[in-house]
C-alpha cells in the first residue's frame, strides 16, 4: 500500500468536510453569497405571502426539478462505482496508461474508488434531504392565506426551511467540485493535491469575493418583516 497515494486519495474527502465547517465560521467574519441569499428568501416568501398567482410554484418546481436532476444523476455514478469496484482487474491496465510518475497498485485503486463512493454517497444524501426540505417547502408556502398578512414569524419559518434546503443542496454541489481533484488522483496523486488547493480556492473566490456576490450584497434589502408589522 502506497501511504502517500492513500493521503492524496483521501485529502479531497476530508477537505469538502473541513471546508463546511470553515464556511460557517468565514461567515461570522465576512457573509458568503449563500448566507446573502438567505435574506432574500425572506424576501420571496414575505411576497408569495401577498400574491396569489402560480408564480412561485413555478419557481419552487424549477428548483426541485433541478435538485432530482443531481440526486438521479448521483444515483448512476454510484451504481457505476459499484461496478468498476468489482471488474477493477479489467479496468487497471487502462487505468495505467494515463498515470503520471506515480505506481497505484490494486489494493491503492480499490481504496481510492471506495473514497470517491463515499464522496458521491454523502452527495446523493444531501440532494435527497434537500429535496424533501424543499418539499416542506412547497407545501408550507402553498398553506399561506392570501386573505390576511403573515406574520414576521411565519415569513422566516418558511424562509429557513428554504435556507436549509439550499444549504444541503450546496453541500452536495460542493461534493461534485471535490469529485475532480478524485479524477486527477488517477494521473498523479500530486496533481490531485494541486487540484484539491485549486477547487478550494475557486470555491472560497466564487463564495466570499465574487461578481456574483458583491452584486447581490449591494442591493437594497426590502425589509419584509418590518413591511409586515406596519401593516
């Protein structure tokens, strides 16, 4: 067993755990765009809250369209791993041709491709458990009465079950992005630290000092629950 291969392999599982667990404390310090769009999920459901139009079932269906879309898409990639798992002697030769400096034997290649099951297990988890947060979703934005106002209460409880949803479903996207530097562990067990730094960077950028994020911290909060007492 190649001890280093085996950290190489490992080092993208662990740091999709460790960056969770970073996240919530950078966001004490500096919000990320996730924790943003947390406020303007108040937002949405203080105004479903006064329309009563198909508008926002449309737009909570496009939502868990996309999350079953991931969670189905993470299914066969499991399945897949299963099989690749058990035909692995077949596989190896052609698994040879395209590594780089570095020998994997069997018992290197079973362990790593039991991690990457892992990574898409823990994946699939969080699609489905963020499917039926958003389901909870749905049927508690679908139980508003139009005829009188919510209250500040009511508008937040829908808005973080909405925010907890999001939040599975990023850590499942997240587990997507850390399944690459999984596939360069196959050229080089060095290229998959390199890639594991990079994919954190990229997610600390897109996160924490995007466009996408000053654009949204920006804009002018609408206050809804303050709307909601005043009236």
């Amino acid at each position: 067993m190649n001890w280093f291969a085996l950290f190489s392999s490992a080092l993208p599982l662990i740091a999709l755990y460790l960056y969770g667990l970073a996240a919530s404390v950078l966001d004490a310090w500096r919000p990320s765009l996730s924790e943003l769009m947390n406020a303007r999920r108040i937002e949405w459901v203080y105004q479903a809250s006064r329309r009563d139009t198909p508008l926002d079932g449309i737009l909570s269906g496009n939502i868990m369209s996309s999350v079953s879309f991931f969670a189905s898409t993470t299914a066969l990639l499991i399945l897949a791993l299963f099989t690749v798992i058990g035909q692995l002697p077949q596989f190896a030769p052609a698994i040879s041709t395209i590594t780089f400096g570095t020998h994997y034997s069997e018992t290197d290649l079973q362990l790593h491709n039991i991690l990457m099951l892992v990574l898409f297990v823990s994946a699939f988890l969080a699609f489905t458990l963020a499917l039926r947060q958003f389901n909870h979703f749905c049927i508690l934005l679908g139980a508003l009465d139009h005829r009188d106002p919510a209250t500040p209460e009511h508008v937040e409880a829908i808005a973080r079950i909405n925010a907890i949803a999001a939040g599975r479903f990023n850590a499942g996207i997240r587990a997507y992005y850390f399944a690459i530097p999984m596939v360069a562990w196959f050229v080089s067990s060095w290229a998959a630290i390199a890639v594991t730094a990079a994919t954190i960077f990229m997610l600390l950028h897109r996160e924490y000092f995007s466009r996408a994020r000053k654009v949204v911290a920006d804009m002018p909060a609408q206050a809804p629950h303050k709307q909601g007492r005043s009236e």
